[in-house]
C-alpha cells in the first residue's frame, strides 16, 4: 500500500472554532502548539447568525436519508454541519492529499497523538475517513491496520463525535456532493456507511481527550424540560436501535 501513503507535505491540520467562543481560544492555542502537522485555525459557521434563507436552502426538514432522523436541528447543529462542510471544501481546494480536522475542545497527547496520525497518514488513501475518538470504541470491531501499540479498527456501528478525524481530498470532496442539503447533524450523517460508501475507522489510542466543560462547556447544546428529555431519550433510543441494525445489515467485511 505504499503508493497510497500521504507524507507530511501533503497534510495539513485545521482546528475549527468559533470567534465568539472566547473561552475556548487558550485551548485552540495548545491545539496548534501540540499538533503533529502544520496547523491553522478556520472560523466556525455561527449558527445563530445564519438568516433563515441560509437556512432553508440546507436543510431539509423532511427526511433525506433512512433510518429517519426523529428531531429538528438545532442552529447549532446547523452551523456545526456548515463548519465541517467548510473545512471539507478547503481540503479540496487547498490540492492537500487529506486533512486534519480538529474541533477547538479536545486536548492533544502529543506523542500519542503524533503516533496515530502517523499511521492514520498511511491509510486515509483508501480508507478515505479515520476518527480520533474522544471516547472508547464501542461494540464488535474489526483491525484494519497496526503498527506498533496503535491500531485502526473498524467498528460494525460508525461511532458520533467529530472531535477530530482524518478526510482524504477524494472523500471530502464526496461527501460535498452528497451534503448539499442534510437532514441530522453532522457526525449522524457520517456513520451511515451505506450513504457515504466509506465505514468510519477509528485510530486507537487516539491521543486526544475531550476538554469541552473545561472550555466553557457546549456551543450547541440547549436545556430543556423535563419531559422533553424523557421524549427525546426513547425517540434516540429507537434511532439509534435502527442505526445498529442499519449497520449490521449493510457491514463491510471484517479484515
């Protein structure tokens, strides 16, 4: 496979952030610092400022997509889809090889992390998308590349999270054409391998760690009522129980 690997001049890293995200800039600061490629900030799509007409002519409130997504998005899921389409049409643009993209509340292990692009660099040729988790991966997975104590494992169920992840020029430059308008948020739409054509792998460990309370909690979260939680935990439940058969049915072979 040496002929799909991507060297150091072909990669470059972009931390997405929003400016009105004060709290945050120290941590985008140690992002930089500790990033094993050549790094640069990308300002963030504000969801809140986008009129409503921007708006509509992405998103679509009626399903694109089965399973069907059960909620309406939020801005901020919005602007969060917008901010990853973004970074997807740069790495297109920029004629890079792939890119690496990195929300502003994670936390790098540097030399971890420096081992898990470096492996991640080899493979995102043909695997097209490698995500650095912020979490364990969870549920049956299969190894599809090792390389001293790191791994890139492919779960049977596509993991959520955009903490940070890997997107080869030719799958950013797919999921563009497919994500003209979207239906669920960003990291939903990603885990649907039969959309996508492409499983999410994972490099593990990845060297990251989630810092979002640290640095000043959620730009997209919102509070709500009591019952409205309860409603919106079994409406997941049920998508989510979709999701996995979704996934099992349309799997890729195990390596």
């Amino acid at each position: 496979m040496g002929d799909s690997k991507i060297t150091a001049n072909d990669i470059q890293a972009f931390v997405i952030h929003l400016t009105r995200a004060e709290a945050r800039r120290p941590q985008v600061d140690r992002i930089l610092e500790a990033c094993p490629v050549a790094a640069h900030v990308i300002e963030a799509i504000d969801g809140r400022a986008l009129p409503t007409g921007e708006i509509d002519a992405v998103y679509s409130r009626k399903s694109l997509h089965a399973p069907r997504y059960p909620f309406e998005l939020a801005v901020g899921e919005i602007g969060c889809f917008l901010s990853h389409r973004k970074v997807w049409q740069a790495i297109v643009d920029s004629g890079l090889e792939a890119g690496l993209i990195i929300e502003d509340d994670v936390e790098i292990d540097a030399p971890v992390f420096s081992q898990a692009v470096t492996l991640a660099r080899q493979h995102v040729g043909e695997l097209g998308y490698i995500q650095f988790q912020t979490r364990p991966v969870k549920g049956p997975s299969s190894v599809v590349a090792r390389e001293g104590s790191v791994s890139i494992v492919r779960p049977q169920v596509g993991q959520l999270r955009t903490s940070a992840q890997m997107v080869s020029a030719t799958h950013a430059s797919h999921l563009l054409a497919l994500t003209e308008r979207f239906d669920r948020p960003v990291d939903s739409f990603l885990q649907m391998s039969w959309v996508t054509s492409k499983p999410l792998c994972c490099a593990v460990p990845p060297g990251i760690s989630d810092r979002t309370a640290q640095s000043g909690g959620s730009t997209i979260s919102q509070k709500k009522r009591f019952f409205d939680r309860l409603s919106r935990e079994v409406k997941r439940f049920v998508y989510r129980s979709r999701i996995r058969a979704f996934s099992k049915k349309f799997a890729a072979p195990t390596a």
